[in-house]
C-alpha cells in the first residue's frame, strides 16, 4: 500500500499513459504487478486497467506473472473484469487488442474468474458484439505475412525506445499508433528512421554560382582577420599585465628596502641614545645587563648548577632599569612589547621552574619569589 500523494502521482502518470516516468515511479517505489495500491485491496494491474493505460500495461506485463490476472480486490474483480468495463464504456477496440487479448494470453483462466455476483469477464465482453465474435474466433489469429506477431512487435518497439533513449519525456507522447495492428513493420520503420537520419546528417550542398563562391571566401577571410585582431589583442593585454606585475614588484622592493633603511637607522638612534646618558647610570646599566645575560645564559643552556645567589639579580633589577633593558635592543613601542612578550615567556614562573628545580642546589621558593617579582616588572612594561 503507497501513500494517497504517491498514489495520486501515479494516477497522473497512468492517466496520460506515460511509460518511463511510470517504470521510473515502480522501480523507485520497488513496485510490480501484484503490488497492492488500493483501499479496496487493488493491484497495480488493477489500476492500469482501470485507466486502460495501454502503453504502460505493455511494460507492466513484462514483470507480471499468471497469478496477477487473477487476483481479486475487496468485489471480487479481477484486472480483466476493469478493461472489460472500460472496453463497454469508451468502445476502443485497441483496448480489446492491447490489454484484454494479451492478458487472455498469457493467463486464459482469467476470462471466466467470477467476481461477487457471479459475473465474469467473458459476460462483460459479450455485450459488445465485436468483441463476443473475437472471443469466439479464439482470439489472436495469425497475423499476415511479413509482419511480427503483435506481442513481438510490441516487444521490439520497448527495446528499442529502452535502447535508443533513456532520458525522461522523450517517449512520452501517445504512441499507441506504433503499436496498433495499422502500424508499419519493423523492417518498414528501420528504414524509415534511418533515412530521416541520413537526411538529417546530410551537409548542405555547395555553392554553384562564382559569385556566392566568392561571398564566401571574403566571409572566410574576413573571419580570420577578427580572429587575428582578437588574438593580438589578448597577447597586448597578457604583456600590459606582466608589466603591470613587475612594476608592482619593483615598489614592493624598494618599499622594502625603505623600511630597512629606517629600522637600521632608528637601531643607531636608540644605540647613540644609550651612550649619551650619565656615565654612572651607564656603567650600571651595563652591569647589570651583564649579570642578567650571564643568568639567562645559566638558566636557559640547561648547562650547570643553578644557586640561589645567581637569580638575585633579578630581584635588584628596577622598573627603569627592566625599561632600559628591553629598550637598549628596540626600535619603536611595537617591537619593546614583542621583547616583553618574548621575555615574559622565557621567565614564566612555572616553566622556568620546571627546568631549574632539577638544577637547584638551594632554596627553590625564594629563587620562584624572584623569578615572579621580575615577571611582574615585565607585566607593568606591556
């Protein structure tokens, strides 16, 4: 049982009798001939022949097997009970020829399967006369010489539609005049279809006259002067590019170098600025930049033991002299607080402690109160 929205889309499909978009439908809803798709307990083969879906029958009854003509919904009709009716309303004898034959066919017990009240196929059928005199003859008379049986015919017609084209609506119009008894052979219809592809695939014949010959040729030349204007113009715009990039590139270095220039030249002003001041604040400058180098060489080169007495520098440096030190290498505020930062990480309390503590040969927490005494002089400096 499917959904009334599938159900409805279905409907839809079998009402216009369009055959792949209905293979597509069954095969994505794995649906076949004996699927139940009705309240009333109705098989797929029920409603195709309740919409005399004639097309679509053909590609149901490739998957359907004897049982599904005769099975029953909740009156006890089966799928040649609905074309039987549908044949008394509309009088199309094709419907006769392409549902109701073709199930007799295949499952002849399906012709007198009762339903509720007792009636039969064969009681609906024989209320059309044309229809009563078929049944009599034995249905399905040998066809004329040089045509293919009409189930063969319809067999070649879906392979080749399968073959030829699976994309949607290509198929889709009514081409139940392909599949009446009226219709062309195959051999006919190759023929036909090969020559409308011949003719369409035919180049156009030349030119006679010496004047249309020679329109042309000025068409020819013509378009290859546009196509040498085109590519000449493409090279001078490649070659204004390069050059474009190349200026560019030429600034970017000389912008570069400029820049250079003025950081070295700042580098000497700080250094010149460094020597001007007091010969005493100098010296002392200086020795305590020696003290604290020869500590964070110690401290860092992992090479020796460490004491106590060694990281008092750190607890004698002041704020203006911390400033000085990081100053002495910079050039402007940016790069003095990338120079806090990178000491910030080299004195971080815990880090530095886990490699001096293995070094120690005194009082580790007073050696860590110093430590984070100088890290907080290099917090204030950020």
């Amino acid at each position: 049982m499917i959904s009334k929205k599938d159900l409805a889309k279905l409907i839809e499909h079998l009402k216009k009798d369009k055959v792949l978009r209905t293979q597509t439908f069954l095969t994505t809803n794995k649906l076949s001939a004996d699927s139940v798709v009705e309240k009333d307990g109705g098989t797929l083969l029920h409603l195709v022949c309740k919409m005399a879906a004639e097309n679509v029958f053909w590609a149901v009854r490739r998957g359907a097997r004897p049982s599904c003509y005769l099975a029953k919904d909740k009156h006890g009709r089966t799928p040649c009970h609905y074309a039987a009716i549908n044949l008394i309303k509309t009088s199309k004898m094709s419907v006769f020829q392409n549902i109701i034959q073709p199930m007799i066919e295949d499952c002849v017990d399906c012709l007198h399967a009762p339903d509720k009240d007792g009636r039969t196929p064969l009681h609906v059928l024989s209320a059309h006369s044309v229809c009563a005199d078929m049944v009599r003859a034995q249905l399905g008379t040998v066809p004329p010489a040089g045509r293919l049986p009409p189930d063969a015919w319809h067999e070649k017609i879906w392979e080749e539609m399968q073959y030829e084209n699976s994309r949607f609506d290509k198929y889709d119009k009514d081409f139940s005049e392909y599949l009446s008894d009226d219709a062309e052979d195959i051999d006919s219809w190759s023929e036909r279809i090969r020559g409308e592809h011949g003719a369409r695939g035919r180049s156009s014949p030349a030119p006679s006259s010496p004047a249309e010959k020679r329109r042309q040729r000025r068409e020819r030349e013509e378009q290859a002067r546009e196509r040498r204007r085109a590519e000449e113009a493409e090279r001078r715009r490649q070659h204004e590019q390069e050059q474009e990039r190349a200026r560019r590139f030429r600034e970017a270095e000389e912008q570069r170098q400029k820049d250079e220039e003025a950081r070295r030249r700042a580098r000497e002003e700080a250094r010149q600025r460094l020597g001007q001041t007091p010969k005493g604040a100098s010296a002392k400058l200086s020795k305590v930049v020696r003290r604290y180098r020869s500590l964070h060489h110690l401290v860092h080169s992992e090479d020796g033991p460490l004491v106590t007495a060694d990281f008092r520098v750190l607890g004698n440096i002041t704020l203006q002299e911390t400033r000085r030190l990081v100053e002495a290498g910079a050039e402007n505020g940016s790069e003095r607080r990338r120079a806090v930062r990178d000491m910030l990480r080299l004195w971080h309390p815990d880090k530095c402690m886990a490699k001096i503590v293995r070094r120690m040969t005194g009082d580790p927490e007073q050696v860590k109160s110093l430590v984070v005494s100088f890290v907080q002089l290099l917090n204030q400096l950020l």
